[in-house]
C-alpha cells in the first residue's frame, strides 16, 4: 500500500502546471523526432538533454521521458503512411500499416497504432507500479546464454512466417546477417570485412538499410507504378477514431498476449525490436485471420506496437534499478539521472523517493497527454497522403538523407541508403521478403556475441544453453515456435486417423 | 596564376589579423559550434564526461557556440579518431579520449597514432577495481587470489568491457601475477558487466568506480582493492561505513599492477597555438564549477590536470607502456 501512496504523491509532483507544460513539451517534440527517420529517440533525447539541466530534475526527467513516449508515437506515423520504419521496432507495423494506408485506411492504422501503443504502455506502468522490486531481481537471472536463448526465440517465431518460399526467406536472412557481421568483431576486438575501407569501420547500421530499403525502395516502386499514392482516398475526419475504437475491443487478446511479451521482452535486456517482432509471429499464428495478415489486417498492426511499448515502457525498469539501459534512448536517460547526482542502481528507489515516483506517474499522465495530441493529429497525418505525389516524393528522399546523415553524421551513410535503396526495390521486384533480411541486421551481431560469450563462459560446451530451467525453457519454446507448422500438421493428421 | 592570388590573399588576411589581433587580449574563440566527438557508445564513461561537460557549459554559458556532443564509436573508436585526424586545421572539433586511443590502434591496425592529434589537457584519470559479488566469501584481494589460484586454470570468469582493451589488459597483468588463466569474457559496456557480476555470470571485474557504485551501495558488489599507487582520495562513507579511501591498492594485496585510464582531450591536427589556449582556459573554468567536483566526486576519479608538453609527455610514456603491454599479452593486430 505503501506505493500508491507513493504514487499519489507522484501524481501531486507531475501535476503542477509547469511540470504538464513541460509534459506537453515533450509530447510534441517527441513526436517530430519521431516522424523524422533516422534522428529517432536516442539522438532526440541526447540533443535536447542540455537544454533541461536549468530546470529541477524532475521535471527535467519528465520532459525527457515525454520526448521518449512522443517519439515512440510518432515511429508508428512514417512506418505506416510511406513504409519507412523510423525506428527499429516500427518495423512489423509496417507489415499491415502500409497495406492498409494503400487501401485508403490510414487513419484506421494510425488509430489503431496509436491506441494500441497506449494499451501496451499503460499495462507496462501499471506493472512497474505494483511488481518493480520483484521484476527487477529477474532480470539478473539473464547472462549470455539467457540473452541468445531469447534472440532465438525472436529468430524462430518469426521463420516460416513469410508468404515467399522458404529458401528466398533464408537467404534474405543470411543476407542480414553478413551484412550484421561487418564492423568489429567485439570479441576478438578485430576488424572483420571491411577490406581497409575505413567506412566500413562502423558496420552497417541498421536505420541506414531499413531507411534504404523501405523508404527509397518503396519510392522507385511507386515511381515504377505511376507516380501516384494509392490511400489518398482517406477519411480525414476524426469519426475515425471512434468508429475504430469501436473495433478494436475484439481484439483483446493478442492485445493482452502482447503486452505480456513486450513487458517479458522490455525487463529482460532483449528490447523492443525482438518483442515487436515476436509479438507479430505469435499474433499470425494465433489469430483467427491470420493468413491475411501482411495484406492490411488491423490486428497486424495492434500487435507489434503494444509489445513495442510495452517493452519501451517496462525497459526503463531495469535502468531506474539496475543501471543497466534497456534501449539506447534509455541509455542517454541515464547518462542524465547522473548528472543531476541521481544513481540509478538498487538504492534510487529508496534515497529518492519522490523522483521515482514523480517520474512513474508521469509515465500515466504523459502517455494519456500522448494518446490525446496524436490521435488529435491523426487527420493531418493521413491528409499527408492526399498532397500529390510529385511533391511528397522529393520531401521524403529529403528527410530519408537527413535521417541518414544523422546517424553518424557521415555523407558516406547517405550513398549507402541509396544503394540500399536499389537493393531493396530489386528484392521486392524479385519476391525476396525484406522482414527477415531486416530482422537478422538487426539482432544478428547481439546474437552472434550473446552466443560466443555463452561458449567462452563454457569453455566450448554447448551444454550451457540447457543448463537451467531458465535458458532451457526458452530454447525449447524457440525450438516449438520454429517447427510450429510441422507439429500442427502431424497433429491434425493425427487426429484425422484417429477419426478414420 | 591562381595559387598566386590566394597566396597574396593569405598574405593579406594574415597581416591584418596580424595587425589587429597582435594584442594578447584578443585571443582566439570558436565562431562556429564545436564538435565534440566522442569515440564510444552512449552511457559509456566517455559519454558521460562529454556529456557533463556540455551540460556545464550551457548551464553557466561559458562558450559564446554551442558544443555539440556527436559519438564516433565505430570500429573500437576508430571512427572517432580517423575523423578527428582527418579534420586537419579544424578548430572547432575536440575528442575526449579513453585507453582506446592507444589500444585500438594496436589492436585494429587501423592508420592512426595520438601524435596525429593536438594534445590539449587531461581532465582526469579514471581508476580500475577489483570487484567480487557481495555473497562471495572473499573479503580481501588476497583470498580470492588464493581462491583463484586453487581453481584450475580458465574455470575463472573475469567480465570486461570490450576485447583487447583496458579492462583485458589488466586482467592479463593479473593473470602473470598470479600464475593462472582467467576466461575473459568482453561485454558491449561498464554498466552491463557490473550487473553481470551481480547476477553472478562472471565472477570478477574490474570495472572503473562509476560503472560499479550503485550496486556497491546496494550492498550487492564488494570492492577489493584498487589498480593504483595510492588508495583514492574520498573519504565520504559509501556502503557499510567504507570510504574509497579504505578500498587498499592491489600492490599491497601482492598483485604488482597499476593502471589509470586517461580521461583527455584532443584537437584536429594543426591546430595553432591560440586555440589550443583558448580550450585549456575553458576546460580550468569546468574544472572550477561545482558540477564538475560532483561528478569527479560521484565516480571518484583522480583529478590529476595536465597541459601543455608535460600533457604530451605523459601521453608518449602511456602509450609506449601500452605497446609493451599489447605486445605481451599478444593482442597486436597481425600487421603491427
């Protein structure tokens, strides 16, 4: 009982006017950052990190925290009107958001997006509320071998997925993760592939193939298909919003299934990306219609993007606690808690009471501030689509090379979104499935090193990943999810012989 | 005909500013935003200093241009120096260095030395400990030595912070001290491996002191003893009545290492006189703010401040040790 007091006290410090100001602030920064490919939430947060060491820290910890829940919103916007991602866990919302913005839906995906990232972050606060201290110990438990048991999972989830044949689906993936294999090797500390070139030295970022990819692909294939946007046809009126609300309560439990799995994903060091995209497996395999899902099935939306929150939510547990950053935005959090004197770490709960909680209640309020400017927004957003093509195409090349440039501040970033650019409409031309090959940039190299620090902890023994009933649950759960279909067919024959 | 142009260009520019900035006063400020490069990940311990520093300066003005932190961590934090060596005669872009300036060179191979750099000042020297998990029966460096030592070799683990840098070279100069092989396992950064200490995935580290003080205080770490010549400075209480001051140094444990990590900043190449001045005044005015004897305080750093040539000469001995070190435990890149 002790934390709702807590938490009401919280309630009274995030309620001051000049700390909903703040709030609101936040809000909409965040959201522009989001929109933006490429600048994403880590950079948003680092650039305006300066500018809130002149307030008191907390609410300088509620404006940044509001950043994060604005770009986390405004991810969903570009994945779902031009199919460029704007961060890593927007992906799977492009899978159905796309296809249903091409249909003249937007505004139902936007809703849809939105709401359900709402859903997914409230369930997550309300869990940080009540169970933080115990959640916290569980994320201990996670060594290496946990880690890539985890990724497994993700992996396997999502293999068999695809409507393309299964071998282009794994040679997308090999792709992935030859191209997640350049850079530095971090355990041996050496540079592998990259031939000299000193550009290389980075590896290939992810936002910088997804932003190519998707983005520059997806405008040559319009390009290729007349130039014009199909869903300009959009309802723009805010009816929408209540007409899909009164949807969406069908839905509610791969909504409550993916809230579990991005609160499991978020406490767990493993993040929003694999959650996001292991909510949308499970969801196709789940869900009654699910074998539309990909051609613009509001349930493929609903899925990843309340596991992504709810894991974005639940990631800043293990930070407040532990110390350990969930996600790189949560990271640059963190760098700021020290230097206004705030040690993350087991003692913050108690020594610092009044932030904590400050801070967990601002999560309530900003998210409900969230949902209210977004969903307010969300007839602008899909009138975006009704601007001509011959317009629009050129603004998007513009921000795909800003968001490009600003991962590293490299022009050499920039040629290389357009060759990802061309790669990206050549796979689709041929029916490559460009999820996979995305997955494995991705969470390749996490996988990879995850994996050869379980095997250095066991000196070459692959025994470590059975080792307790912690890792070894979720490799066989892997191990299920990857020969789902086989056991499904061995089991309806089964029973069709027996009724034989 | 047109090299001659700009050669009497130049000329001129420079007898005017020759002529009108020939008094001391009037010496060299930035006129554009200042790059300040950071050649590792966020949240790292680089990351955080450039990050203070930059929240120092915006909150008491004391640049008239914004100084924008950009991290350059690609390849070990080659990126950051290549990009940094190649910006010759660009002022206004500065580096904060870790032991990466001298060991990814070694490492990687990559065409980069610290005398391609301006040396401007060390802002602080971070320290090494040694540190076990609190539930561990070892309360002196001495009997997890002894512990070490009866375990059969490689069934230790040792968590570090990346491969073939700091943190393995400290656990290779334990290893020759005390006879026996630990298995190094390298994780993406400081904060990841103090958890895993906790979470008891490894069972040492030597991880700086802020990457370890919070759970230290959550009485889940315990300190042994300190990579230096002298026990640290702070005597403020931290966890069970114990002060840093009280952590004794590893040498009087029997385990003859010393190590500090080099917390400096560095220039483009070319950079002239005045403008190395004016970033030496500005880093003495960070040094005095409160802010900053926090944070030197908070992640108990040895605040020892160097310029100038004796900078220089400090940095010429610290990295030949580290290519004695390097070529030791065998982590030269082939091409070295």
């Amino acid at each position: 009982m002790e934390e709702l007091v807590n938490l009401f006290h919280g309630f009274a410090v995030a309620l001051q006017p000049f700390n909903i100001m703040v709030m609101v602030l936040g809000i909409v920064l965040g959201v522009i950052i989001g929109v933006l490919p490429g600048l994403g939430g880590a950079n948003g947060v680092a650039i305006l990190l300066p500018l809130t060491f002149s307030m008191p820290p907390t609410s300088a910890i509620i404006m940044l925290s509001c950043i994060y829940w604005g770009a986390l919103f405004g991810g969903a916007i570009t994945s779902i009107l031009f199919n460029i991602p704007g961060e890593p866990w927007s992906v799977a919302t492009t899978f159905d958001g796309y296809p249903m913005a091409q249909q003249g839906k937007a505004g139902e995906a936007l809703t849809a997006a939105f709401t359900s990232s709402f859903v997914g972050a409230l369930f997550a606060v309300v869990m940080i509320t009540l169970v933080a201290p115990l959640v916290a110990g569980f994320a201990l438990q996670f060594g290496p071998a946990e880690k890539f048991a985890v990724y497994f999972l993700a992996f396997c989830s999502f293999v068999g997925l695809s409507k393309e044949p299964p071998f282009k689906t794994i040679a997308a993936m090999m792709i992935g993760f030859a191209l997640a294999a350049v850079g530095l090797d971090s355990i041996t500390g050496q540079l592998r592939l990259t031939f000299g070139f000193t550009p290389l030295l980075n590896g290939f970022d992810f936002l910088i193939a997804v932003i190519g990819l998707f983005g520059i692909g997806e405008i040559l294939l319009t390009m290729e298909e007349g130039l014009a946007f199909r869903g300009g046809k959009a309802k723009i009126n805010l009816r929408v919003v209540l007409q899909t609300w009164k949807e969406l309560p069908k839905y509610w439990m791969t909504s409550l299934r993916s809230c579990f799995i991005g609160c499991w994903m978020g406490v767990t060091p493993a993040g929003a990306t694999p959650a996001s995209f292991m909510s949308y497996g499970i969801a196709k395999r789940m869900a009654k219609n699910g074998k539309n899902f990909g051609k613009g099935e509001i349930e493929g939306v609903v899925a990843p993007e309340t596991a992504a929150h709810a894991a974005g939510t639940s990631a800043l547990l293990p930070m407040l606690s532990l110390g350990v950053p969930g996600s790189p935005t949560a990271a640059v959090l963190l760098g700021g808690l020290l230097i206004w004197g705030l040690q993350p770490g087991p003692m913050l709960f108690v020594e610092q009471k009044e932030f904590v909680w400050g801070l967990i209640a601002s999560m309530y309020l900003g998210n409900i501030v969230g949902l209210i400017v977004v969903l307010t927004c969300v007839p602008i957003f899909a009138a975006i689509l009704r601007v001509p093509f011959s317009i629009i195409a050129p603004l998007i090349l513009v921000l795909c090379a800003i968001g490009a440039y600003s991962v590293h501040s490299s022009t050499f970033d920039v040629m290389l979104m357009l060759v990802f650019g061309v790669i990206g409409y050549l796979l689709k031309k041929c029916n490559y499935p460009l999820a996979p090959l995305v997955l494995a940039i991705v969470l390749g190299d996490k996988a990879e090193e995850a994996f050869r620090q379980s095997l250095l902890g066991s000196q070459g023994s692959f025994g470590v990943f059975l080792s307790n009933p912690l890792v070894s649950t979720i490799m066989i759960l892997g191990l299920i999810a990857l020969f789902w279909s086989l056991i499904q067919e061995g089991y309806s024959r089964l029973r069709s012989a027996a009724t034989a | 005909m047109r090299r001659s142009t700009h050669l009497a260009l130049g000329a001129i520019a420079a007898l005017c500013t020759g002529g009108v900035a020939a008094p001391a006063t009037a010496a060299w400020e930035p006129v554009r935003p200042v790059e300040f490069i950071v050649p590792a990940g966020t949240g790292g311990g680089a990351d955080q200093m450039a990050r203070t520093i930059q929240g120092i300066v915006t909150k008491h003005t004391l640049m008239k241009q914004p100084l924008v932190v950009i991290n350059k961590s690609g390849g070990a934090g080659g990126e950051g120096f290549l990009d940094v060596k190649g910006s010759g005669g660009n002022p206004h872009k500065i580096i904060i260095t870790l032991s990466n300036l001298f060991t990814t060179p070694l490492a990687t191979g990559i065409p980069f030395s610290w005398k391609d750099l301006t040396p401007v000042a060390m802002l602080a020297l971070d320290e090494f400990v040694l540190w076990v998990n609190a539930d561990k029966p070892y309360k002196t460096a001495k009997e997890y030595i002894d512990a070490v030592k009866a375990a059969p070799a490689g069934s230790i683990k040792m968590g570090g912070t990346g491969s073939k840098q700091e943190d393995q070279i400290i656990t290779v100069a334990v290893e020759k001290a005390v006879g026996t092989k630990f298995t190094y396992i390298p994780y993406k950064g400081g904060g990841e491996v103090a958890v895993q200490l906790v979470g008891n995935h490894v069972d040492s580290t030597v991880n700086n002191p802020i990457e370890a003080v919070a759970q230290w205080r959550g009485g889940k770490l315990r300190p042994l003893c300190v990579f230096d010549a002298k026990p640290m400075a702070y005597d403020e209480p931290i966890a069970d009545g114990k002060a840093w001051k009280d952590i004794p140094t590893c040498k009087s444990a029997g385990l003859d290492m010393e190590y500090l990590m080099l917390r400096g900043i560095f220039m483009a190449p070319r950079a002239t006189k005045d403008q190395v001045e004016y970033y030496v005044e500005l880093f003495k005015k960070i040094r005095a703010t409160p802010e900053w004897q926090d944070f030197m305080k908070s992640g108990a750093f040895n605040t020892t401040f160097l310029t100038g040539a004796e900078y220089a000469k400090w940095v010429e001995a610290e990295d030949k040790r580290h290519q004695a070190l390097m070529k030791e435990a065998g982590f030269l890149a082939p091409s070295n």
